[in-house]
C-alpha cells in the first residue's frame, strides 16, 4: 500500500508539474503549535496531559521543546482570539458540573503569552451540552461558539475585554431527526456507523463576513445557517432554505472557506466525501456544486474522514481519514470544483486532525492513536506531500493550532 501511495502522490506531482505556478504572498512565520489532547477516554486512548506546547522550526518543520501549558482535561478543540492574546478549549467531558447544577461539557479560557507562548488560565465556564468537541470565534473577538457533539446542543458564549468567558447567552437545541446509520453514498463495504443514533453537533463557525453562523448537524445530515447578531451574538434561523440536507448518514463534519469567501469545502464522515459548495453572502444559502470521494478508486471497507485544509495559496486541498489512515489530495480547479490527484499514508494511527504550518510549507498530522504527530512536507508548485520522517511525541493529540 505504501508503495502504491507513494506512486499516486508522484503522478499527481507529474500531472501538475505544467500548471502555471502562482504562489501567495509570504505570511508570518508560526513560532509556537499548540496540540489539544485527549486525557481522559473509557477506551483507554487518552494519553495527553492536557495542551501542549512547541517551539516551532519554520526552516525544518520541526516541533520542539514539548511541555504542558495547561492542564485542560480533553481539549479536544483550540480557538485563537483574533488578537491572540487568548486561547480557548472545548473539554470534551459530560461530568462538569453548570450553575444550575447540571451535568455537561466544559469550555476554557487561557491568556497567551506572546513571547514565550505561556499560556495563564482565566476561567472555566459550561458549555451548556455534554462532549463539546468544537469551538470557535467570531472576527470580532466578542463571542464564540461551541458545538456540543454529546449534549444535541449549539450555545452562545461572551468574550469579555479581559478574555474571560461568561455564561451562555443562547442555546440552540437539535431537535430534528437523525439519519441513517449507514451513509447512502458510503464505500462498499462500510460498516462507518457513528452518530446517528439523535442530533450531534459538531462543528459551529462564523462566515468569513460575520454576518452569518453555520451550525454542522452530523447526526441530522443538515447545515443550519444563522443570522448574528452584531451586536448581542443572537442567532436566528436564516430562514427555512438556508438549512442544508446532506444524504441520510454522510455525516457532515467539518466546513472550510475558501480565502474568496464565496466557495465552501465540506467534510463528510461516514460517507469519506468532500464536497464543494457556492456560498451566497447575501442570503447564507448554500448550494451544491460538487461531490467526490475522498478515498481512492476501488476502495472497500470503513473509513471515517476527519479534516479538510486548503494550502497557503488555496490550490490544493488535503482531506484526512481515519480505519485507512490516510491524507488525500486534490487540485482546486480555476471554479473551485476539485480534482482528486491522490493519497499519502498518514504514517500513523487515527489521523484526527491535519494542519498546514501558516507558511504552507509543511503539513502536520495528529495521529491520535499512535500518540504522535507526523510531519510531511509540502510541494508549493505540485501540491504533493512528502513524509520527512519526523514523528513528534503527544499523547492522544486531537487538534494543532499554530501562534
């Protein structure tokens, strides 16, 4: 398999070599990565000691210097302020205990250190649902998001100026029916049954414009488009057309922009899709414009795909999965359709995250159940990826961000 993994990412590097290359402005360089662990987990995989920190080798790749910055039980999710000057958790628990005394997930505030990357901790509040597994901020600083995958539940919290967060100014609870357990367009063979059993939020971000949330329903199959409201974070259902259906059991996961802010990637988990969609700025709407598999031709069996990115000069797309263990590539084409060019081997257990260095000259997977994060070089000019042998040691990492 490795072999012929090896081969499909040449041929994509030949395929491409005659394309025009246009690559993006230079950006700042990441000194610091972040890594989210899992702590605590019944099956026995949560080896993390909470966030990590690295000092990061823009030349090499290289992450170094690993230590604790947090002691964050399951930070499953990491969100960067705009500012950066703060870092924000999902804790993927169902035992903290709310104001009301109620039993759910949890969310953490931290102050960063811009020198060293230190990171202080400002306060835990509830995430109004059990088993948040996503969190993210809105462009204005002012509140973030929080999908509660456990609980059914999307909530609203505020930032406040000195970065800590206050209680949930709304909670939006998924109430709708849940899909197949097996996906319609899943490979044959596929035994990928995971969360289709009632509503399971998993991921909830602001549009590039802030003018709009979408809410990501893997166990309804939908994308929920909300109105924000600038001024109190208040979500309000778009209206009945800006709700999304996916095919029963293709499990939404996890929506990407393209930097035009006009196309939409998505990742499907259950069915190891990608799909590419036209996103109206005026209304929220999504609309279909493409669908293609994210595993290779002939593929049989069980994979659940797990994550999407877009390289630095948004012309390639890397889409990770898990069972196959693998990193698939595609071209962005000249109208965002994609092109599948091939796959490289995640070399190692559980791809759970994948995340491109803010230069774009390297790729990083967490392989959650290898307990390591791999390192891959990234061609500019062909968009192929190459393993530079470098395993980095975390426990049960979930998710990479840079600083």
């Amino acid at each position: 398999m490795a072999n012929r993994r090896e081969f499909l990412v040449g041929a994509a590097a030949a395929a491409l070599g005659a394309r025009t290359v246009i690559l993006a402005e230079p950006v700042a360089k990441a000194r610091f990565a972040y890594v989210g662990t899992y702590s605590s987990r019944p099956d026995g995989t949560g080896n993390g000691e909470g966030i990590y920190l690295f000092d990061v080798d823009a030349e090499t790749g290289e992450l170094r210097n690993r230590r604790v910055a947090a002691k964050s039980v399951n930070a499953t999710w990491l969100a960067l302020h705009p500012s950066k000057k703060f870092l924000y958790a999902s804790n993927e628990v169902s035992d903290y205990v709310g104001p009301d005394g109620k039993l759910g997930g949890s969310v953490s505030a931290f102050a960063i250190d811009a020198a060293t990357g230190a990171l202080t901790a400002l306060n835990v509040v509830a995430s109004e649902g059990a088993g948040p597994g996503h969190i993210s901020v809105d462009a204005s600083g002012r509140f973030a998001f929080v999908a509660n995958y456990g609980g059914s539940t999307f909530a609203v919290l505020p930032i406040l100026d000195n970065g800590h967060l206050g209680p949930a100014l709304q909670v939006i609870r998924q109430t709708g029916a849940h899909g197949a357990q097996l996906a319609t367009e899943a490979p044959h063979g596929s035994f990928a049954i995971s969360g289709h059993d009632r509503p399971h939020p998993h991921q909830i971000l602001a549009t590039p414009d802030n003018r709009f949330v979408l809410a990501v329903d893997l166990g309804e199959d939908r994308i929920y488009t909300y109105r924000l409201d600038a001024a109190t974070g208040k979500l309000t259902l778009a209206d009945q057309d800006a709700v999304t259906s996916l095919p029963s059991g293709n499990g939404p996961r996890h929506v990407l922009f393209h930097p035009n802010q006009h196309w939409l990637y998505l990742v499907e988990e259950e069915a190891s899709r990608v799909a590419f969609y036209h996103y109206d700025k005026a209304t929220g709407k999504l609309a279909l414009q493409q669908s293609l598999s994210a595993l290779p031709e002939g593929f049989a069996g069980t994979n659940y795909c797990s994550e999407i990115v877009l390289s630095a000069d948004a012309r390639f797309l890397y889409c990770a999965g898990r069972l196959h263990d693998h990193i698939a590539i595609f071209a962005v084409e000249a109208d965002g359709k994609l092109t599948y060019q091939g796959e490289i081997s995640a070399m190692g257990d559980y791809p759970r995250h994948i995340a491109l260095a803010p230069d774009g000259n390297y790729l990083y997977a967490c392989t959650q159940r290898s307990d390591a994060i791999t390192t891959f070089h990234v061609d500019r000019a062909t968009g192929a990826l190459r393993f530079t042998g470098r395993y980095t040691a975390a426990g049960a990492p979930a998710v990479l961000t840079f600083l």
